[in-house]
C-alpha cells in the first residue's frame, strides 16, 4: 500500500510504498523545473507527515542546492539535511539554517520559508526559525 503526503504550498511528495520512503522535491532552476529524489528513513517520514513547519524547512534548504548540478546535495549531504532539520532540537537546527542562509544560501532559504509560509523574513535573517 502506498501513502502520499503532499503539502499545500510546498512542492514536493513524501512517499511511502512497501516499507520504502522517499522524498520528491520539484526543483525550479531558471526556465527549468525538474525533479529530485531523496530517500528517507521511516522516522524521517514520520516527521516530515506530522511537522509541516519541519517539512517547510527541510524543503527550502534542500531547494536551493539543487538549482545548479555544480551544487546538488550529496546522498551524505541529504542525510545531514534531514538528520539536523528534521530531528535535532530547534536551536541545532536555527544555527545550521542561519550558517546556509548567510552563506552559499545568499538568503534563498529564508526567501523561500518567506514564501512558502508567509513567515517573517527578517526573523528568519535573524536566525529565529521557529516561533
């Protein structure tokens, strides 16, 4: 049996089938839109379908790195992505967003939560990632 969960505002899928999980991400490079795989852990499914403001956020930092094939995420990369935002404590995850943001990021994750989730730009520039 599978189980998809889609989000409102986001675009990409979670997906479960026989025991494997995985994560679609629609990506937007230009005049190009394509699309991302990850796969993730039952624990990792298991937020993503519960947190959506998690799933807000792993999105948007998984977002900009796969707009150039130069900078796409690693499987080891991805692994860390989901680890940090989706199960360490908030502050973890506030300093390992914020050092993205202000780095190879140039404020395209803290954009796209902008974006995404109406949520206020200048705090996420702050670093306060959650409210």
């Amino acid at each position: 049996m599978e189980k998809k969960i889609k989000f409102q505002n986001l675009r990409m899928i979670a997906i479960a089938k026989d025991g494997d999980y995985s994560l679609k991400i629609s990506i937007a490079s230009g005049f190009v839109d394509f699309g991302v795989t990850v796969p993730l852990e039952n624990r990792d499914f298991e937020i993503i379908a519960t947190d959506e403001w998690r799933a807000t956020l792993l999105q948007a930092a998984m977002h900009h790195p796969f707009q150039l094939k130069e900078t796409a995420l690693s499987k080891s990369e991805q692994k860390k992505y989901l680890d940090i935002i989706l199960h360490a404590q908030e502050s973890e995850v506030e300093a390992f967003l914020t050092e993205l943001d202000h780095g190879r990021a140039n404020g395209a994750i803290s954009n796209m939560v902008r974006i995404t989730a109406k949520a206020d730009y200048q705090n996420l520039r702050d670093g306060k990632w959650f409210n």
